[in-house]
C-alpha cells in the first residue's frame, strides 16, 4: 500500500525547499519531483535508474544493506564453503582457512536471481505447509481433547448419581483435575499456534518482498536481498526439525484409569480415576528441498577430495624422480 504521509523531493530538499515527490528511485533511494525527475532521466549516469511512480512506491520496506553488519565494511567477497557473502575482514577472521574464495561481483554477475527467487519462494511453500499442517493438527487436536474431557465428564455423572453425597467432593476433585490438565495443553497448544502463526506472518511477508522489492532493486540488493530471505527460511526450517523435540508439538490425549472397585467401595473410596496425559510425536512428513547443512558438507568432502588428489599427484612425481 502507498504512503499515507507526503515523500518530499530529494534534491529540493538539499536546496531548502520542500517539494512533494512523484516519483522514487531505487538507485538514488530518494523520491523526486516532475522538475528533478525530469533531469534525472536525461542525465547519463541516473538515465538507467530504476524508478517507481510515488503511489505505488512502499517506504515501509527495509532497505538491503549492502555493508557486513558485523563490521561495517563492503561486501565484496563471497564463501563458496559457507555460502556467505563477506567483508575483508569476515574472511580474516572466520574463513582463513576456507578455500576458493571468489569476488561478490563475479557471483552475483553469475547468479541468476529468478531461479534463487523460485527455489526460496519453494521452500517458503513447504515451510508455510508444514506449519500450517502443524496448527490444523493441533486444534483438531484441542477439539478433541475437549471430546474426551466432556466423555470423562459423562462418565462422573454416571457414577456419582449412583454413590453416595460423599462422591460430590471427589467429583469436582477429578472434574478440577482434568479441567486443569486440559487448559494446561489447551494453552501450550493455543502458545504454540500463535508462535507458528507469527512465523507464517513473516514467511508471507518475505514472499511478499521477493515479489515487489526484489524486480525494483539493484542486482547486488537483489542478490543480498534473496540471501537473505534464504536464511530467515532456514531458520524456519530448523524450527520445523525442533518442532519434532518440543513437548508442545506432541500429540496429547486425556485418559483416565477407572476404578472398577468404585461400586463396592462408596465409602472407602479415595479416588474417583487417574487422569494422564497420552502423548504421541506429530509426523511432519518433511520433504523441503534447501539443505544449507548439507551443501556446506558437500563442499567440505570436495575440499577433502581435492587435497588426496593433490597429495597423491606429488607423491607419484617424487617416486617418478626417484625411478630416474
């Protein structure tokens, strides 16, 4: 949606004047007006810039730094090892034992960005999937669990109208019970959906970026601009794969134990049943086609391979000479 405030002119501002802007551009990252667009698109270095009507220009958008945010030097280096784009000093620091580290320039001039596009708005897909399999699974789950709290409820009123005043006590003893166990998973469960919903909010809005940022930017921001949606998908990816330890994502079921003693002993009774939790692992069925892990070993069992062969090559040409 376009900006509800006025975009002032770039230029005319600098010269104290405060004009509104009809246009935006990407490159200069400044709105313009009819006057100074006009000198921007005959001007040989802005001609070829990459512009936007102001109404359907969003300045809510982040802007993709093109600078480490470690330590704010130029991105102008590129790990094949790590697939990470670094500064001077990134490479210094964590990657001096990397190998084949290449220019940024030379690997966004190579990189087709459509397909980078495709393959992250892929996995955004598979991401948003399994998340929202995880909550459609979970509230049937809830629906369910309520099925089994009113079927113990039922059953409570059977027995109860059966045994003695007594019983009432036990009754809302187990009645509170199962009441508390139930809104105990009710809220893990109802927790775990807001967190997942608010991951499909940003997934959404990444995918939403690759669509309307991404084709009005630079082929650097482009590029940087996709890596990183790549690793916010990642993350998500990697909370899928925890999903699978967390206590909250496990099936529940209320059971309760039943006391077939109940009818002979009204008087002696302690206890109306035993309430517990019947939990079992949710299968995700995960099939997402970006595996950072197992590029990066990849690369690192090609770094190995290169250096046997190396290895074995000196030593065939030291027995050569030995022979001679």
């Amino acid at each position: 949606m376009a900006s509800s405030k006025p975009i002032p002119c770039g230029p005319c501002i600098e010269g104290k004047v405060n004009t509104k802007a009809d246009i935006w551009c990407y490159n200069c990252d400044e709105g313009l007006c009819s006057t100074c667009s006009g000198h921007h698109r005959r001007s040989k270095g802005t001609r070829d810039h990459k512009i936007i009507g102001i109404k359907s220009y969003k300045p809510s958008v982040q802007v993709i730094e093109t600078q480490c945010d470690k330590h704010g030097q130029q991105l102008n280096l590129y790990c094949p090892s790590h697939l990470m784009p670094c500064c001077d000093e990134c490479i210094s620091n964590s990657h001096s034992k990397c190998t084949g580290i290449k220019s940024l320039a030379s690997v966004v001039e190579k990189t087709k960005i459509e397909k980078s596009k495709e393959s992250v708005e892929k996995d955004i897909n598979s991401v948003l999937q399994l998340l929202g399999k995880v909550v459609n699974n979970k509230s049937q789950n809830i629906k369910r669990g309520e099925q089994e709290y009113e079927s113990i409820k039922e059953f409570i009123v059977k027995i109860r109208n059966e045994i003695d005043k007594h019983l009432i006590h036990l009754e809302k003893k187990i009645c509170n019970e199962a009441d508390t166990i139930l809104n105990e998973e009710k809220s893990k469960a109802t927790d775990l959906i807001t967190e997942i919903e608010e991951k499909q909010k940003n997934l959404k809005k990444m995918q939403d970026q690759l669509h309307t940022v991404i084709p009005h930017i630079s082929k650097l921001q482009s590029f940087l601009g996709v890596h990183q949606i790549e690793q916010q998908v990642h993350q998500c990816q990697r909370y899928i794969d925890d999903l699978e330890k967390d206590d909250r994502a496990k099936e529940f079921n209320i059971k309760m134990e039943k006391n077939n003693e109940v009818e002979k002993i009204i008087k002696k009774l302690g206890s109306l049943g035993e309430l517990t939790v019947v939990k079992t692992d949710m299968d995700l069925n995960k099939e997402t086609s970006v595996r950072r892990e197992a590029q990066v070993e990849s690369q690192e069992q090609s770094n190995i391979n290169n250096m046997t062969m190396n290895i074995e090559r000196k030593i065939k040409i030291n027995i050569g000479k030995t022979i001679s």
